[in-house]
C-alpha cells in the first residue's frame, strides 16, 4: 500500500491565463509567487511553494498532486502501481522543476482523473503575503469525480493509505490521510474531473466577510453558507474562471482517535444531510478532466 503524506498541488489549464491569476489573486486571496516560467503560474496558500498553479492553454485540470516521504517511497509506490496493471510515467527535470518538486510520476486512476505523486516538495520560508486578506491559511482539500464512488473508494483504500470518514450515500465519499476529517474527497461525476478545491480560513468570520465580498462582485455562489455535518466545517463554494470551483470553510474537523472512528452513512435526499443549517444544496460544477493531448504521462 502506498503511503500518502498529504495532498500536494492541483494544476489546472487556463485560456486566459491572467483573468485566472486575477481571480486567485485578486478575490479568492492567494499569493501569485515569481517562478519565471512563461506560460505558468503558480498560486500559494501557506509554507508550500504552491499550492495552484495555472498553465496557458487548454482550459481544465491538468492533474492533481499528492506527497509521499522520500524517493524511497516514491520508488516502492511507482512499482506498485505497475504491479496493479496501472501505466506510470515518470517527469524528467523541467515538470519537476515546474511543480518545484525534486521527483515526480503520473498516471490515470481507473476513472480517468491524472494524479501525480512527488516527493521534495518545496517549502518557502517567509510569511504567505497574500494578494487580498480572505484570511486563508492552508490549502485544505480537493475533490475529484468519478461515475462510481464505491469504486473509486476501492481504489484509493485499497492501492493507498486513505481511509473513509463518511459516506453520503452514493453521491460521495469523504477520506482522509491523516488526522483531517477529509483531504480526499470523490463525489459522483460521469466524466473525471476536479470538483472543487478547498482552502481554510482562520475564523468564522472569515467566511462571512468573504461571502459579502464575492456577492458585492458579481461572483456565483454555488452553494453556502452553511456547516456541513460530516465534517463540521462552515461552507462556501463559489465559482471562477475557466470553470474552476473555489471553497472556504472554517472549523473541519479533525479525526484524532483513528481506532474509535467508524465511517458515517448519510441520505443525500435526507434534509439537513448537507447542510445542518437548511440552506439550498447542489454539487459544485466540476472542472472537467483536460484529454491526454500529448503521450507523456505528467506534461509541463
């Protein structure tokens, strides 16, 4: 079983690459660091060097990053994932250099979402200045589609370390790699692609405050406020550019005895399953999955 550390980055093609920037600079409130790559641009949230990072061209997710330890593992996780019949490729130099990783592989889950495993992910030591106060303080989680979350729980239980938090229904499946109620998480999409991506704010506050500014703006709201009752958080999703879907959410819970926990069952239909607080529910718009236009498992 690969061992899974914690979620990395996600990389995510945009058409016009600086109205992506601007909304994730600008409104969401992340930090746009100088990598002096043309064509890329990277976006952090807390210590990592980043977090999102924007490549010009082809609009949707190009792959999502999560860390194991060391190459060791890197090394024992490649093997095992040819050994389970699952084609990997490994990056040369410039992609590791652009994910500012010292090692990375790639290659499709059984639903066609690109994953990508690295090691040496790149801590930058000063402070996040971040390009407006959200009040963002980590990159929390992210969600892929896939048409059968019974198996895509399968898959991610069974070639890796994530383990099943709760369940709401068929529609989704909550998983974490540590003690966070959920780094993971897939919900049911007929095609692959990024959910949403998740980011937490320092106070409750925080997501009121956001929740003005985003609607002062014009930005769609997707769903929230709310609290949702799997994992405690306070919500709220909305939507940028080149059909990226943003969250907030304050307060996740953290699952610290791992022998006691026993996964929950919640009825989508049932009220309240989502939202404890009543609020109008939907499933965020997904980004879709960008095609394999080129032979290379991990692309620049």
């Amino acid at each position: 079983m690969i061992e899974l550390v914690d979620i990395a980055y996600v990389r995510s093609g945009a058409a016009d690459l600086g109205a992506a920037v601007r909304f994730a600079t600008e409104v969401v409130g992340l930090e746009q660091v100088d990598g002096g790559e043309p064509g890329v641009a990277h976006l952090r949230a807390d210590g990592r060097h980043h977090c999102l990072a924007f490549v010009e061209g082809v609009s949707g997710v190009l792959a999502s990053g999560f860390t194991v330890a060391d190459p060791g593992a890197l090394a024992l996780a490649e093997t095992e994932l040819e050994t389970r019949g699952i084609t990997v490729r490994r990056g040369g130099p410039d992609e590791a250099r652009s994910r500012r990783v010292a090692e990375v592989i790639g290659f499709d889950d059984p639903f066609g979402n690109r994953i990508e495993l690295v090691c040496g992910q790149q801590t930058l030591a000063r402070p996040v200045v971040p390009g407006r106060g959200s009040g963002i303080t980590e990159f929390g989680h992210l969600c892929l589609d896939a048409p059968d979350v019974a198996d895509a729980h399968r898959f991610w239980s069974t070639t890796f370390n994530a383990r099943a938090s709760d369940w709401i229904g068929d529609a989704a499946c909550l998983m974490r790699i540590d003690e966070v109620h959920h780094k993971l998480a897939v919900f049911q999409g007929d095609q692959p692609g990024l959910c949403h991506v998740n980011f937490q704010v320092a106070e409750l506050d925080d997501v009121f405050r956001n929740w003005h500014h985003l609607e002062d703006l014009g930005v769609e709201i997707e769903m929230g406020p709310g609290r949702h009752p799997q994992s405690g958080a306070v919500f709220l999703y909305f939507l940028g550019p080149e059909g990226l879907t943003y969250e907030y959410s304050y307060g996740v819970r953290r699952i610290t005895d791992e022998a006691a926990w026993r996964p929950r069952f919640f009825d989508p239909a049932e009220r309240g399953s989502i939202d404890v607080w009543l609020g109008p529910t939907q499933k965020p718009r997904t980004q879709a999955q960008v095609p394999h236009l080129l032979p290379e498992a991990v692309r620049p």
